[in-house]
C-alpha cells in the first residue's frame, strides 16, 4: 500500500487507514524505529509482558538460583526478631 507524506507543521506525517491500525493491534501510543532503511511502526510493548514466562523457562531449566549464596547482616544477627 503506498501513502504520502502530508505536512504537520515542521514534520512530516502518514495517515494509516483504520482497518490496517486495526490488524496491528495500534493504540493511540506507538513506538517508532529505523531498521534496514524502513520505519517501523509497531505497538508499545507492555512493561515487563513476557517476564512471567521467561522466568518459568527458567525454573524448569535449574537456572533460577542466587548466583551467590545468602549473607547475613548484623542486623539479621542482632535486630531482627520474628
């Protein structure tokens, strides 16, 4: 699909017909890249989506222990109480 560059005051713009914003899952944020020569318009990733998942892979490969075991502080020692 071809679109023009319109005017926007000192920037340029492209007006995406709404059945494409639709396929794509776009709100009213976007976030904007360069890659290979091409802009990429592309939904805003929600903060921490996928965390859930990766941290379950990493469960069920052993991979999710402290890399150091745990130390006591004086105040582990000497203030805190049950």
């Amino acid at each position: 699909m071809k679109a023009r560059l319109v005017r926007i005051g000192n920037s340029r713009g492209v007006r995406l017909p709404k059945p494409l914003i639709a396929e794509a899952g776009l709100s009213e944020e976007v976030e904007l890249r360069v890659r290979g020569g091409a802009i990429v318009i592309a939904r805003v990733a929600l903060p921490r989506s996928g965390w859930a998942e990766a941290a379950r892979q990493l469960h069920q490969r052993g991979e999710d222990a402290l890399p150091d075991p745990p130390t006591s502080t004086r105040f582990d020692e000497r203030e805190w109480k049950w």
